[in-house]
C-alpha cells in the first residue's frame, strides 16, 4: 500500500461491504490512519491524485 511505502500505517473499512454489495459512491470505503499521520498521509495521497473531491 502506498502509505505503508512510506512508514504511515494504515488500514480500510468498509472494502468488503463495498465490493460485496456494489453499491459504488453509497457506501464509501474509509481509510483510518493514526492521528499524528494525518498530514503526512494526506499530502501522500493529494500528491497522488488519490483524494476524492470535497
């Protein structure tokens, strides 16, 4: 995983409700990181393109 390439852990929630059901954007998958990654993990996923808009 990206984050973990970069020393943040990480993991997702709801993946298997969301490719289990298919319900696309009505149950979004959410990513959890520590508190004091946050920022670093954002801007990893910003520079990526990986953030969805809002």
């Amino acid at each position: 995983m990206l984050l973990e390439s970069h020393g943040i852990d990480s993991i997702l929630f709801d993946a298997e409700v969301h490719s289990y059901l298919g319900v696309g954007a009505l149950m979004p998958v959410r990513l959890m990181a520590l508190d004091e990654d946050r920022a670093d993990a954002r801007a990893i996923l910003t520079e990526g393109d990986l953030l969805p808009p809002g």
